[in-house]
C-alpha cells in the first residue's frame, strides 16, 4: 500500500485527497491529510456575503465537512500543522497544535496545498484588537463578533483589491460609515486606472469613501488597546474596526525551506501536471502555486478557488494512476461592491508593456440588455488588442446587472487565441432582455479591429 500525504484541508488539498480516493481505495492508497485549522473545504471568497448577511450561516460556505472526508477513508488531522518536510527521507513532521506533541509520517506521495497568507505590514497597532483580516472562517466569525459587540459604526478598509470593495460593501450593508485607503491612484489595481476611476466614483456615489495614494503608517489604538484610527502619510481616519484586505502571498516558506523551487512571486513551480518541478513524487497546487499565463507566456500567482479546486483534481487524477494537465489561466476575475460589477480577464496595459507586447486599446460604452428594455443598465468595456496580429489580450468591464460575466466571453476567446476580427463574428445569443443587438463585447472587437487597422 502507497501513502499520500496532503498538507493543506481547503479546495486543492482536499480535492486532491477526494479525486485519489475515488480512483484508488483504501486498500491501495492510504490518504493522510494535514490541517491546522478547524474547516475544510470552505469558501473563502463567500466571507465577505456572510458577514455582509447575504449568506446567513457560516456553514453554508463548508463544501464538506471533516466527518463527510473522514467517511471515504481519508485520515483527516484537524488543528495539526506541518513544520517540516524533509524530501530527501519522504516524510513530514507536523504537531499537533492543543497538545505541542510533534511526530514524523512518511509518504510515498505529497501533494502541497498550504494556500497563501494574508499580507499584514509589520505597523504599529496591526496586531491591536479591532483590527481583523478575512481569510478564514474563523476570522469571518472573530470580525462579526466584534462588528455586533462594538457601539461605533466607522469602519476603515485598508486596501482596494477584490476583498477589499466586497468587505466594504458588507461594511455599508451592517450600516457602517466605510472609508477605503490604499497606495494605488486608483481602486481595484487588477485593473487599469482609467477603468478603477469608475469604479472609484460608483463606491463614492454609494456613500463610501475613498482615499488613494495612501501609505498607512499606524493604526491608532485607545487606552484599552484597541484600534480608533488609521493614519497614513498624509491623514488619520477614525475608525471602530479595521479591515485589512491588502492582498496574499503564497504560504511557501515551508516548501522553500526543503529546498523546493519558487518563482519570481514566491509560488512553487510545477509542471502541466501540477507536480514541483524536478521531484517524481511530489505535488503543489492551490494558491501556494505559480501558473503560466497564457496570454503573456510568463509565471505568474493568482489567489482563486477555481484554479485550486481544479489543480486538486489534476493531482488526485494523477496520483490516481490517470493523465490529467492543467494549462494555464489567462487571468479571469469578477466581483461586485453593491450594484456595480467589475470585471477583468487578460492584461492590463502595464502587463502588456512588461511583456515587450505593441497593442491598441479601445473603450466602449454600451448596455445591459436593448436600450428601450426596462432596467437597461450602462456598461463600460476596454479592451486591448496586439497592434500588427489583432490577437486579444485583455478585456475590463465596468457596469451593473448583467456586465461581470459577460468577461467570459473574452476569456474563451483569449484562451482560444482569437483575433478581435474573428470575435465581431461570434454567434452571441440575443434577445432585447438580454442584450443589445450587437453586444458590448463584439461592439469593443468592431472598434478594436478599426484601431487595429489604423494602427497596426
């Protein structure tokens, strides 16, 4: 019998254990599976919904529990945390965090799913009582706690990415007075700053404010100790409760520390399928990892749960005894703060330079659904294209209902290598509920193939 060993219990390490079992039972594979926190299997990206009330119950976000893993014989150690992992003897050291007590366990295979770590700046005051980052279920629980045990209702989000703006909405739907601060010029930096202006005026519009080129300095605690204010370079903001929603590093400093290889932004390095580069038997997805961009050619991390939902699934299949690859991202995000939808997928235009790329960018204003339909909602779509091929390289939209999700059509294009000419002639559904005739997306490819042909 083969032992695999998973450090990490959420959505790549899990769906690594639950896809090897299924191919392999008990009686071939024995499954050990690492982790020192209380959940497995839980949305993250679903904490901001909860404590905005959207989602009302904390397991709502739990895919599956520990009991329903341990069920399909996988010997699942909650609160127990991997501290070493020595390659050359194939095994792994973990202790267990109640008791101090540590113990080695060897493997024949290792699959490494520790995610990322949030970014806390070493600030005075970061570590002080109020002050609250949303990783996990437990900091969704201890930020609630504190937003229904505090009298004031002044909150300061630190930060402007995606968790940033949907942590800020959750704020506005508690009722609280919000303000956002961050070192960019403009929000959701993910995004070119002419298409973060847009959505910097829409979160103003919805009563939050916002306050770029800001370096935060401190935070400001009281006589018990807790947070009362963020100060930056050039301002102080009071504040009852601080968010941080800086952004994450992958969690590697294990895996370096056994000498495993990582890239220039700190993820693992693998190869199609998902195993660490230059070792047979060990495994690496999730957000600790480094995937290639399809688009510009080059390494590069993104911290979603699709991706590692997955990458889990490679590996699982691959450690299986099956064949399974994952190629690539080109970089597809969505999110919301209130009523807006945002959304991007492909390069930004400082992407495209830092990869030696020549393009023309076009913007376009259009609708949601037929302009006399009711409720047809304004949208705003920039798209790039390479200037000499026409080939697309990156797609943000801004508007209301019915805008962030039509990015997937740009991602299947870009995936696809198409041209903006060969898009004008995709066959898009259409109804006046739905769309206008020409849909934003095919209405920015028209005019990106004129630029194209001016410029190219």
């Amino acid at each position: 019998m083969e032992r695999l060993v998973v450090i990490g219990g959420d959505a790549a390490g899990m769906s690594a254990a639950s896809q090897a079992r299924r191919l392999r039972g008990a009686s071939e594979l024995e499954i050990v599976v690492f982790e020192r926190g209380r959940f497995t299997s839980f949305s993250a990206c679903g904490i901001p919904y909860w404590v905005g009330g959207d989602v009302l119950e904390r397991d709502a976000l739990i895919a599956r529990t520990p009991e329903e893993h341990r069920s399909r014989d996988i010997d699942l150690r909650l609160r127990t945390e991997v501290v070493e992992i020595d390659v050359a003897g194939r095994r792994v050291r973990a202790r267990e965090l109640e008791s101090g007590t540590e113990s080695w366990t060897d493997y024949d295979k290792l699959v490494i799913a520790t995610g990322a770590r949030p970014i806390r700046p070493p600030l005075p005051g970061i570590d002080a009582e109020g002050v609250h980052g949303v990783q996990t279920l437990d900091d969704g629980q201890a930020l609630i706690d504190t937003l229904e045990r505090i009298e004031g209702k002044r909150a300061v989000v630190v930060g402007a990415g995606y968790i940033g703006v949907e942590m800020a909405e959750a704020l506005i739907q508690r009722g609280y007075d919000v303000t956002m601060v961050h070192r960019g010029p403009e929000p959701m930096s993910t995004m070119d700053p002419d298409m973060g202006a847009l959505v910097r005026d829409a979160m103003c519009g919805m009563g939050i404010k916002v306050f770029g080129d800001a370096e935060v300095t401190e935070i400001r605690t009281d006589e018990h100790g807790r947070a009362s204010a963020v100060v930056t370079d050039s301002a102080e903001y009071p504040a009852d409760v601080v968010v941080l929603g800086i952004g994450v590093r992958p969690d590697t400093g294990l895996a370096e520390a056994a000498g495993l290889p990582v890239g220039e932004y700190g993820g693992l390095l693998t190869d199609l399928a998902m195993r660490v580069r230059g070792h047979e038997n060990i495994w690496a997805g999730g957000d600790c990892v480094e995937v290639l961009d399809l688009v510009s050619g080059r390494e590069r991390h993104i911290a979603l749960g699709t991706h590692a939902n997955k990458h889990g699934q490679i590996i699982g299949a691959v450690v299986g005894g099956g064949y399974a690859t994952f190629p690539g991202v080109v970089g597809t995000a969505v999110s919301k703060v209130c009523d807006l939808e945002v959304a991007r997928t492909g390069l930004r235009e400082k992407d495209a330079r830092a990869s030696g790329l020549q393009f023309v960018t076009v913007t376009i204003e259009s609708t949601s659904r037929a302009g006399y339909y009711p409720d047809s909602a304004a949208m705003t779509v920039k798209m790039l294209a390479e200037r000499n091929t026409g080939r697309l390289l990156g797609v943000q939209i801004v508007g209301r209902e019915g805008a962030g999700k039509r990015v997937d059509i740009a991602a299947v294009a870009l995936t696809a290598r198409m041209t903006v000419e060969q898009m004008t002639a995709l066959d898009l559904g259409y109804a006046p509920p739905f769309s206008p005739v020409w849909d934003p997306i095919l209405v920015a490819a028209r005019k990106a193939v004129i630029a194209v042909r001016e410029r190219g």
